[in-house]
C-alpha cells in the first residue's frame, strides 16, 4: 500500500475485472489500481516501471474485449471534474476529466445550453476514451469540437497537452490508435461547444423520426436516445461493446462494382478515391443478423452489434472471425475490429 496525498492509494493484486468490462467476463488483472488524481497515476507508473509492469489504462471498459487474464498493471482512470470558460459570445471551451461518464457530460452540456454533442447521446463509457476512436454518430464526430487533450507521456511521466491536429483524426481512429498507441494515458479532453443552438438533423434514420422541420437541440437528444434505445441493447443488459467491427473503407471502384450486384447496400463518400460501406448491412446479408453462436451471438437489430449472453471474450472472438470470414467470402471485404481486444497473447 502506498500514500498519496491524504487519501489513501492501494496498488492491489489478482482483482477480477469484471466490474470493468462491459462483455461482463470475468478476467483477473495481475496488479490493479483505481487513480482519482495525477498524483496517484504518477505513483502506479512509478511501481510499474520499478517491477517492469505493462500497463494497461482502462476507462468506462465500455469499448474492450478482455479475452484473457492481463498481465502487469491495470489502471482505472477516475480522474474527474468539469471546468468550462467563455472564449466569445457565442463560444465555450469545456475541459472535462478522463473519468467522466461521456452520456452524463452530453446531458451536462444542453442543460447549460453548450451545444453540439446531442448528436452523440447515449453513447457508452469515459470522456478519456472519446478521442481514441473519435466517437461518431447520427452524423457528428467527437473532432468536429476537439479543442485539445491532456496526457501523461508514460515514457516520461511528463504531462503534455495535444491539438486536435496532433490527434490526426480519422473515421473511428486517431493516432491514440495508431502511431502513438500505447503512448500515453488520457487526463482531460477540452472541446469547444457553442452556445447558440447547433442542429444537425441531416442523417436519414434522424431527420425520419424528427417530428418538427426545425429541430431544437433538445429534439435531436431526445431523438437520437428514442433512436439508440429502440435499437441497440443496453450493455448494463445485455453485454456488448457496440458496434464490433467499422464500417469498412474501400476503393469507390469497388463499391460500384458492389452497387451493380447489391443495388441495395448503403455506400457512403468518403475521400476522392475511398467509399465507406455498410459493415451492419454486408454482415446482415450473410445471414448473421439474430444468429446466436452458443453463448454469445449477433444482435436481432443491428447486425453491427456481437452481444454476450453467457460466455467470454474468447468466444466473441470466435464468432467475429466466423462473421469475417463469411463476410469476405461473399463479398470480398475485409472487416476491421472497432473495440480494443486485451488479454490474448502478444
Ligand atoms: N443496416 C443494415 N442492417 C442492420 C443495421 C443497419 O442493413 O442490421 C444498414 C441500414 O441500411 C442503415 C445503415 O446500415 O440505414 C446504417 O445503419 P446505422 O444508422 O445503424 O449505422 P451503422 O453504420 O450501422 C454507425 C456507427 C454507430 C452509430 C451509427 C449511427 C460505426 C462502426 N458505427 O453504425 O456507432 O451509432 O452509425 O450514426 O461507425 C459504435 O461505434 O459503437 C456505434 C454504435
């Protein structure tokens, strides 16, 4: 056990996750502990690379496979608080710790009329995580308002702070996922929201339930948790980590050639030359959607969602790798996990 500050810091042993992970499967972390400051994270990263522990930072858990036992130490991100400051009339920037719940934010947020987000209600897990995979939906991305984000450089200890450019935002990606992966841990995002009403209602299963042709951001939250609600299942129900694989990004001349054989299939613009194509809608159509593989299976709504009745990361796995391979097979694209898979051997 190891003071910091006045409260008391433990670094603890053998601790099951399963309070930690949204696939609700119990993984036993080798060392763990809970931070609620900068000065405790210093700490753990201090007793890591004294034992020369891997670390492995996790949030609301809500975007994780945990295939097996993890080695070295876990780190539970529980830094909070909310700091907002005027930068014009009609501007706001918003720094919110790692810790925070990201839904509990977007309500947060419209109650004191800072606008934007309502397009990203419901979606599950930690503020620190949000920029990982640039959380995007109902036609919003998270880099449509990142200001900055504050880390600690592992390597260091150093804390640091990131522009959004730094962050190279993709479609479900950021360099937090690849260049830097494994680089730093999270402390606070800082976006900027405004405070004059900012609606976007233009993504088609939106703007058909919006009953008034002048939305309110009100409207849009409401909407987009009627939408998720009616159609994605609650992990506190039953466990998922949304959607399991990303929309797959293809060269447009594929996708046309896809289009003249599935006329029906959604393709998305996406650059000059790419087209993003519906992952749910390919999935589906290898017969996937509903089918339930044992113990786990494939949501009866949204076919881009594994969901865990009764059994563990290895079998989602499994499951994921059948629904790409028949994915590929029909089709001939290839599907690319969206959640981060822990505990498999290196
Ligand atoms: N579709 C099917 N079958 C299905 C579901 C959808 O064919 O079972 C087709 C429909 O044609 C539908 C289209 O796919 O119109 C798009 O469906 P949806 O609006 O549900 O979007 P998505 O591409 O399946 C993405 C995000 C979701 C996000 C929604 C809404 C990714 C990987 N997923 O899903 O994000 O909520 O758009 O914007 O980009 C998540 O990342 O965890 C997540 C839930």
């Amino acid at each position: 056990m190891i003071e910091a500050g006045s409260s008391e810091f433990t670094i603890q042993k053998s601790i099951d996750l399963k309070p930690f992970n949204s696939l609700a499967i119990s993984v036993i972390a080798q060392h763990f502990c809970g931070v609620e400051n900068i000065t405790q994270l210093k700490m753990a990263l201090s007793f890591a690379k004294t034992n020369n522990l891997k670390i492995t930072p996790i949030g609301g858990g809500s975007n994780l496979v945990l295939a097996g036992d993890i080695d070295g130490l876990v780190i539970h991100i529980d830094l909070k608080g909310v700091f907002a400051e005027a930068i014009s009339k009609t501007q706001v920037d918003i720094k919110f710790a790692a810790g925070e719940n990201w839904h509990a934010m977007v309500g947060y947020c419209l109650e004191n009329q800072w606008y934007g987000l309502e397009n990203l209600a419901l979606i599950p897990g930690n503020m620190g995580a949000a920029p990982i995979q640039n959380i995007g939906a109902y036609g919003v991305e998270l880099c449509d308002f990142l200001q900055s984000v504050e880390v600690i450089n592992l390597a260091t200890a150093e804390v640091e702070t990131l522009s959004a450019r730094d962050c190279q935002f993709g479609y479900r990606t950021s360099v937090f996922k690849q260049s830097a992966k494994d680089r730093y841990i999270i402390l606070s995002v800082t976006l900027r929201l405004s405070t004059v009403a900012q609606v976007n209602s233009e993504y088609p299963s939106l703007k058909a339930i919006l009953q008034s042709s002048e939305p309110t951001p009100k409207d849009i939250y409401q909407s987009v948790c009627k939408i998720r609600r009616d159609k994605l299942p609650d992990p506190a129900q039953i466990p998922n980590v949304g959607s399991f694989f990303k929309n797959p990004i293809i060269a447009s001349e594929i996708a046309d050639a896809l289009a003249v054989d599935y006329p029906e299939l959604p393709i998305y613009p996406h650059t000059e030359s790419t087209s993003k194509v519906s992952a749910a809608w390919l999935i589906e159509h290898c017969g996937f959607k509903g089918y339930r593989k044992g113990n786990v299976g494939v949501h009866h709504n949204q076919a881009l969602v594994l969901v865990n009745y009764q059994g563990n990361g290895e079998d989602i796995l499994v499951l994921a790798d059948e629904i790409m391979s028949k994915v590929f097979q029909k089709f001939s694209v290839r599907l690319e996990l969206e959640p981060r898979v822990y505990g498999v051997p290196d």
